[in-house]
C-alpha cells in the first residue's frame, strides 16, 4: 500500500503533462534571436496562406496558445483573450514554417572539400522560414544528430532535423569520409547501426547495387526510416520496384534513357544527364516512367536551386553576402565560367529538367522541395529556400501550388502531421511575411519574423549574427 500513492501521483502527473503543451527551452544562445516569448500571442488582420493550396483568405486572426495554433478565423468575429500579445498583421501574410528535405549542414569549400557549418546554415535555415528539414545525407555521421538534439534542447537556434544517415554508396565516389558499402549485409549493418544511434532517414548515393539499395530500403522500413536516393547506378524505374520512398533533384538523376545502360552501373553523371537532356517529354518512354513513379507513391525532391547556379543566363543567387570574401570570390568564378559557356549541358538540361518535374507533379507526384547547398557553392540556406519557392513558380505551378510543395507535401513525407498547414491544433510553426506571396512570389523573400513552437525568431538578427562570416563556422 505504501506505494500506490506516489505511482498515483506520478500518473496524474504525465496526464498533466501529456495535456499541457510543453513550452520550448530557450537557452542562453538563443534569447538574442528571439522576438516573441508570450505563451499567449494573437496574429490579427493577417492573410493566411495555408499551405494546402487553399485560396488565401484575408483579414484572418491566428491565435496561439503554448506553441499551438487555438483559433484561427475572421479577425472581426475572433476572440482574443486579455493578456495575449497582439500583433496587428495588416497587410502582411502568414504561410506555415518551410518544411524542405534536401537541406546539408557542409558547403563546398574546393575540389571534394566541405566545410561543416552547422552554427551558421542552422541559423539562416530558421531566418529564411525553415521550421522543419530533412538533411539530405551526411558526410560527418555524428554532426546532423548532434546539433538536432542540441537545437531541440534549446541550445542553439535553428530549426527541427530530421537527420538523415551517412550516405549508402558503393565504390566510386572517391571521397574518403563515405563509407563504401560491400554487399546487401553490410547495407543493412549500415542502416541497423545509424538507427540505434538516432538517424531518421537514409540516402542511397549515385553507386549502389540494387541488391544494396533493397536491403537498406527494407531494413529502413523496419525502423520506421524512409530511403530517399541520389541515383545513377540503380535507374529510377528500378529504384520505384525496390519500394524507395523518394528521388532527389527531380530528374536530374535519372539514368533511365542512357542507351545501353548496364544494371549496378554508373554511366557517369554527365552521360545520365545528357540522356535527360535529350529526351522527348511527350514520349511514351517519360509518360510510363511518370506514371510509374505515381502509382508506386515515390516522391520527388525538387532541388533547382542547386542546378540553377550552374547554368547560363540565370540571376545570381540571393545571400551571396553572408559568404567570407574568399568563398564568395570562389563562387563568382565558378558562376562568370557558367556565363561563357551558354551551350553548356545545363542550358538545355535545366528547362528539360524543370518541366519533367511539373509533369509529374500535374500527374499527381508528391513533388517536395529542397536546396542542396552543395554542387558549386552559391546555395546560401534560407535565402535559397525562398528561391526554390520561385522557382517552381517560375517552372510552371502556381504561388499556392509552390507554396504547398515548400510546406504540407514535406510534412506529409515526413509523416509530421502536427506541421506544414495552418490549422486549429496545428504547431504555431509560421512564418509572416511584408506583401502577399500569393499574388507576388518574390514577396516570399520579404520575411519579418518566423515562428517555431509558438516562438518568434527575428530574421534580420539571424542573419546579421553570420554576415561576413559563413565558412568560418
Ligand atoms: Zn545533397
């Protein structure tokens, strides 16, 4: 008997707790960022883009309560009770946090050399509206893992990771911190091990074996882990009958027009993305893959802002001036290289590309959205998040259309349900911008604060807290 008091206490404690929204940490490192730590906060006359898709609707009230979306209607008919914070968002809009799943913590630095800059990227990621993302493969093992659970204890500001493992590749990549994998056995020890240690996600890269890849997939699968890949070796129709979850960079990968491809072999990069060049996107052949590709649900990362920087006739990138001075140098060559070769392979490749990823998203594809801030550098995280966002408008789909791609297809993917829409019980995970992005894209770049959990980052602080200094850490 002497013991079933404190088990009663205890119980009615985790119900207590279970029913009570935890408030997030705010540590030391982080309260200079933060603009807005009341638990009660009403965002009032503010346009709600939701992030299904749904028309925008005008002069909106948003209340959030302990990190939660409470209420969320018509500002004249919504009650706001007494001692919330308001904000009058006359004019401005509201979208849920980005939630983008091709994200890297490492930029290119020089030939095969990265640069691990989780202070800096976390914080842009945050200051650009990312609330959520997925690594899109690690090079450091334990670096993803480490700064998501420090960010998560309130340590560093930045937004939720899902961390994705080490890359699963075989031999041919040439880069001594990638493990190459030896067979089926050794794909699955692989896969074992980084989930006990606390990876979420798995990434084949541009040398596996089928056999390996359905091993990953299917030991992934066990744990809970989605598998998304980074193909050559392995085509994407086979990649799709293996039960893969996603593709990265649209269909820049794909080796399934290169004449004679051989199984488990790489063609090269550069054979794999003259094939795509060159294909015909009212053909039988990219019809069949599409439909094939819809019917077995593989998502598909879009990543434009990566190959964007590589192609002619195209704006420099946003952000450049957050780069140290050697590395935006760096990229200015690589960028004037990209403007004297305007019959270079990205010049058809890139509209090629770009409207074989619209056509699947009309076929009904789970189109997502990603940076990757590698390739030839100039992918500054945040800022680029928004071009990816314009970019597809550009591609082809509308504001919305982009907008839910950036937000609600991620968390879908992701099988995070309490993010990337705007709805009662929702997470207060929101971002506010100056304008209306559902009329003008390039108003996406106007952020003026971000919410996360109820939290509200300043941008500007984020930012400038990095400026001048991004590759130093
Ligand atoms: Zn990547």
């Amino acid at each position: 008997m002497r013991a079933t008091l404190p088990i009663a206490l205890l119980c009615s404690a985790a119900v207590a707790a279970a029913q009570t929204p935890r408030r997030p940490t705010i540590g030391n490192a982080v309260r200079p960022y933060v603009a807005i730590d009341t638990p009660t906060v009403a965002l009032t006359h503010v346009r709600v883009i939701d992030g299904t898709g749904a028309p925008a609707k005008a002069d909106q009230t948003i209340l959030i309560e302990n990190g939660r979306i409470t209420s969320l209607g018509d500002a004249n008919q919504a009650r706001v009770p007494a001692g919330a914070q308001v904000l009058d968002l006359t004019g401005k809009s509201v979208i849920p946090g980005f939630v983008m799943v091709h994200e890297h913590l490492f930029y290119p630095t020089g030939p095969g050399a990265y640069a691990y800059l989780d202070e800096s990227f976390t914080r842009l990621y945050l200051a650009g509206g990312v609330t959520s993302m997925r690594t899109g493969g690690d090079m450091n093992g334990f670096g993803d893992l480490g700064i998501k659970r420090a960010i998560d204890r309130g340590e560093k500001p930045g937004p939720w990771i899902d961390a994705t493992a080490p890359y699963l590749e075989g031999p041919g990549l040439n880069l001594p911190q990638v493990h190459e994998l030896t067979d089926a056995n050794d794909a699955r020890r692989m896969v074992d091990f980084w989930s006990s240690m606390g990876a979420t996600s798995l990434k084949a890269y541009m040398h596996i074996t089928r056999d390996e890849l359905k091993a990953a997939i299917d030991e992934g699968h066990k744990h809970g882990m989605k598998t998304t890949g980074h193909l050559c070796s392995v085509t994407y129709r086979e990649a799709a009958s293996l039960g893969i979850d996603n593709l990265e960079h649209g269909f820049f990968a794909a080796t399934d027009f290169v004449p004679d491809k051989k199984p488990d072999v790489c063609p090269g990069q550069n054979a794999g993305q003259a094939s795509v060049a060159a294909v015909d996107p009212s053909s039988q052949a990219v019809k069949s893959l599409i439909a094939e590709l819809v019917k077995r649900h593989v998502a598909m990362t879009s990543t434009l802002t990566v190959f964007e920087t590589l192609a002619p006739g195209r704006p420099m990138p946003p952000g450049l001036d957050v780069l140290v001075p050697e590395l935006r140098d760096l990229f200015q060559q690589r960028y004037d290289a990209a403007q004297r070769n305007p019959r270079g392979a990205m010049a058809t490749l890139l509209p090629k590309a770009r409207q074989l990823e619209v056509d699947f998203f009309r076929a009904g594809g789970m189109l997502l959205a990603g940076t990757d801030p590698t390739g030839g550098g100039g992918v500054i995280p945040g800022f680029s998040n928004q071009r990816a966002v314009e970019l597809l408008v550009e591609s082809g789909l509308t504001p919305l259309e982009a907008i839910k791609v950036a937000t609600s297809n991620g968390a879908t993917y992701l099988g995070r349900t309490n993010v990337g829409s705007l709805a009662v019980g929702k997470q207060a995970d929101l971002v506010v911008i100056d304008g209306d992005p559902s009329a003008r894209i390039d108003d996406i770049r106007k952020v003026s604060m971000v919410f996360k959990e109820g939290v509200g980052y300043d941008p500007a602080k984020l930012i400038a807290s990095v400026r001048g200094k991004v590759g130093l850490f």
